[in-house]
C-alpha cells in the first residue's frame, strides 16, 4: 500500500502527536481523565482487531508468550500515561507546560541508558539535556528558579513530570519488544491498557454512576484514536522503513515545539509569554545540541 511521501508523513506523526494535549485539555470538559483513557483504547483495539485480525492471528503465539511483558509495557505506557496525562489537564495544567515538559523524556532515558544499561554518551548530549532541563525548570518556575522552593511546582506540571519518568520507562523497554509488525504490537499493547484502564474507570462508575460521553466526548474520541492513536504511528513507522530509523528520529524532536504551538493557536488562555520564549529557546538548543552528540558518538563508532 502506497503512503504520502515520507517526508510529509514526518511532519505529519508529530502534528497529530502534539494535538495529544490539545484533545485531553479540551477533553475535560466531557470526559474525566479515567473515561477518556478507557474509550479511547477500547476503541483503538476494536478497531486495529477489524483491520489486522488476520495478522494478529498470525502472531498471536509470539504475542502470548510474552504476555506479561505486554501488559506491563502496554499498560503503562498507553494506560498510566494517558491517566496522569489527562489528570494534569484536569487540574489545570497547560498545553505549552505540558508539551515542554516531555523534552525531559530524553534526558531520563540518557540517564537509566548511560547508569544502570552501560550506554554511553556523547559530552554534547549531557550538554543538550541539561539545557532542556534548565528550560523546563525556567518554565515551571515562570522564570524564577528560586521561587520554586517556597511556591513549588503547579498540580498540573508535578504530574507531566511524572510522566515523564512512565514514558521513558517505557521508551526503554521497547527495546524488548517481540519481533512482530508494530500493527500487531499497537494492538497488543492497545488491548492492555484497555485492561489496565478497567480498574480505573470502574471505580468512577461505582462512586458517580454510568454516564456515556456526549456527542463532543465521541467526536474527540475518533479523531484521538484514529490520528493519534493510530496514523500518527502508521506515518512515523512507514517513514522508518522509506528513510532510515536515525533520520526519521530526528523529527520527533518537533514534539514539544509543536505542541507548544498548537496550544497557543488552539487555546487563547495559552500564550508564549516572555519566560516562555527564554524556555522554548532553552529547550530547543538542547534539543539540538543532543541530536548533534548522537550524531558524532554514531559516527565514531561506524569509524
């Protein structure tokens, strides 16, 4: 099946990525944190099972031996992350905070890779994280660091933090992932945190009593799982294998700048105010200088 070219759907995956914080800010207005997490992946599942069910089928043996390793990977991943996600939305965080915050992700996977799985580094890469790290804390802080240890962190930045730490968790571990088409592994991974959001919702069912979203719930929910969700991937993965891993990787870091800019265009309580350009500015040099450093460490070792 042919596809846009690749460097469109490369622009593409990270768009509707970056619309992720949009839809779970505009969400709560019909939608609680543990609903949306439930519908959307229920749906996601239902729907990957129509179109793949021969292939899952077809690995279904690969997809049951590790089992466990799915649900945990799945459930966190998809599940926990979307929980947190969208209760930070709930307790009013912002799209710009939010979409910045995840250019830690890099920095927490540098750490775990180069201290506890004997990665290495490259010294512009430490140099990169640590200027997003300066240009989260100059944001949350809203340009005064020193402010932090009496005002501390809002509710809704303290759980992008956390967040933080589940997806790099979970970056890391997909580097076990079974040997099957990333189809067949979104589904898997889609039909755990399904079952992992179960709980969850459940328990909001129990103390507030069975509401289906309304028609604004539903609209929000297809596009979530059918751009987000799922072509998000389809684009990112069939670059992959047009362009080559590394080149395609290096348009991910659109991420935080892109949600950044989609909050601002989408939202008029969200603007780029001046402590907010500083971070932008931070957090994209990093960004970039830690691209760099992989670069040179990636050529010296193919030297």
């Amino acid at each position: 099946m042919k596809f846009l070219h690749p460097y469109v759907m490369l622009f593409l995956a990270p768009l509707f990525w970056a619309t992720s914080n949009v839809t779970g800010k505009l969400g709560k207005a019909w939608l609680s944190p543990y609903a949306f997490t439930f519908w959307r992946w229920l749906l996601a599942t239902a729907l990957l099972s129509l179109l793949f069910r021969r292939q899952i089928r077809a690995d279904w043996p690969q997809l049951k031996a590790r089992a466990g390793w799915l649900f945990v990977v799945g459930g966190s991943g998809f599940a926990l992350f979307n929980v947190v996600l969208y209760g930070a939305f709930a307790r009013g965080a912002s799209v710009v905070n939010v979409s910045m915050i995840t250019a830690l992700i890099p920095l927490a996977v540098l750490l775990v890779d180069v201290g506890f799985l004997r990665g290495r580094a490259h010294p512009l890469q430490w140099l990169g994280v640590a200027l997003s790290f300066v240009g989260v804390l100059w944001l949350v802080s809203r340009g005064e660091p020193l402010a932090l240890r009496e005002n501390g962190i809002a509710p809704g930045d303290s759980l992008a933090l956390v967040n933080v730490v589940i997806y790099a968790g979970y970056s890391l571990a997909l580097r076990r992932a079974p040997p099957v088409h990333w189809a067949r592994l979104l589904w898997a991974m889609c039909a755990a945190a399904t079952l992992v959001s179960v709980p969850f919702y459940a328990t909001e069912l129990w103390t507030r009593g069975f509401h289906l979203p309304p028609w604004q719930g539903w609209l929000l929910l297809a596009y979530v799982v059918l751009f987000v969700s799922i072509l998000s991937k389809l684009f990112y993965m069939e670059s992959v294998l047009v362009i080559g891993a590394s080149r395609a990787a290096l348009t991910m870091n659109l991420l935080p700048v892109f949600g950044a800019l989609v909050g601002v265009a989408v939202f008029a309580d969200e603007r780029l105010g001046g402590y907010v350009l500083v971070a932008l500015a931070l957090v994209a040099a990093g960004i970039g200088l830690s691209e760099w450093g992989a670069m040179r460490l990636a050529f010296r070792r193919g030297a």
